[in-house]
C-alpha cells in the first residue's frame, strides 16, 4: 500500500477533501470552509493508496519548531480495523521525525482514543467538545 505526499489542489488534494467530507464531516452535519482548506497549503499532506484510490489520509500542520498537530486522520469505510490507520501513523511519525519534530499532538475523537493509546499516545488534559463532539488532546514524544 504505497504513502504519497499530496500537493495542495492536485487530483489527489480533492480525493483527500472528498474522503474528509464522507468520514469525517458529513456525517455530524458539517462541511469545510474555503478559508480551512487554503490554510492546508502550509500542511504536509498524507495519502495511502491503491492504485488510483485512497484509502486513508492525515496531515500535519506545524505548532513550532519542536511540535506538530496530527490532523484530519480518516480511513474509508469499509477498510477500517485492518491496519491502515496504524500505517499511516507510521509514516506520519516518521515525517515528522525526519522534519526535526520531537512531540506530535492531536485533538483525538473521545471514540477512538484507544487507537492512539494503542500507538503510544497520552491523554494530557480534560475532554472538550470540537466540530459538535468530545475529543482529547493526546500526545507523544516521537
Ligand atoms: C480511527 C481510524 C483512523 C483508525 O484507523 P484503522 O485503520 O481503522 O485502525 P487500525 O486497523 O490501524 O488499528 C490499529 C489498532 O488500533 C485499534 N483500534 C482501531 N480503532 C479503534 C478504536 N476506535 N478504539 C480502540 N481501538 C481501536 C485496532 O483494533 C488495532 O489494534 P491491534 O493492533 O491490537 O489489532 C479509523 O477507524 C477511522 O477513520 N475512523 C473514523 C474517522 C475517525 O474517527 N478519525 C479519527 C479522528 S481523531
């Protein structure tokens, strides 16, 4: 399953957008703003692949010079439970390591902390509510 960097408004971009819409927004009612989406041209942009489909995406957006956030991760329905996530984990991690990072930090869903506690990753404060539901921010020394 090949990882590729995605270039801001490519082909694959709005794979990413679209996928993002199906798992991640449309279902709690809510859609992306032009402004969020513009931003993402300072994000490093993260798609798993078969052939020409995508099976998974995350990005990372940079804090500071020794963070950055773990952002929009979703793998298609269907596909989920059967490691893809964790691969993308990987690479991300991996990226952000080679890039000079040392921490990576999230605003996890409440329904799927145990997925980054599974990969390493803390709980450090108290829950809140985001895009209509509870999250934690979780972190991990990388
Ligand atoms: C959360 C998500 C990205 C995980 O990716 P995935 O490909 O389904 O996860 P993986 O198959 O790589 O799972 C890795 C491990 O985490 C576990 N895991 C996966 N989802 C979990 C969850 N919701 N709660 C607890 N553990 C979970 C798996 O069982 C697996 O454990 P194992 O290695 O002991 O078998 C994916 O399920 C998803 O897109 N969910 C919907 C969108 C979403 O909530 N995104 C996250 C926003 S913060």
């Amino acid at each position: 399953m090949p990882l590729k960097l995605i270039d801001h408004g490519s082909k694959e971009y709005k794979q990413m957008v679209e996928m993002r819409m199906q798992i991640l927004r449309k279902p709690l009612g809510l859609s992306f703003t032009n402004e969020e989406l513009v931003k993402e041209k300072d994000d490093v942009l993260i798609g798993a692949f078969e052939e020409e489909d995508m099976l998974g995406c995350c990005m990372l957006t940079k804090i500071d010079a020794e963070t950055v956030r773990l952002r929009q991760m979703a793998v298609k329905t269907g596909l989920q439970g059967k490691g893809i996530g964790r691969v993308l984990m990987q690479f991300a991690e991996n990226l952000a390591r080679d890039r000079g990072y040392n921490r990576l930090i999230m605003h996890a869903r409440k329904s799927v902390a145990g997925f980054y506690e599974k990969l390493g990753y803390k709980i450090t404060g108290d829950e809140f509510v985001e895009v209509t539901i509870e999250h934690y921010t979780m972190e991990k020394i990388l």
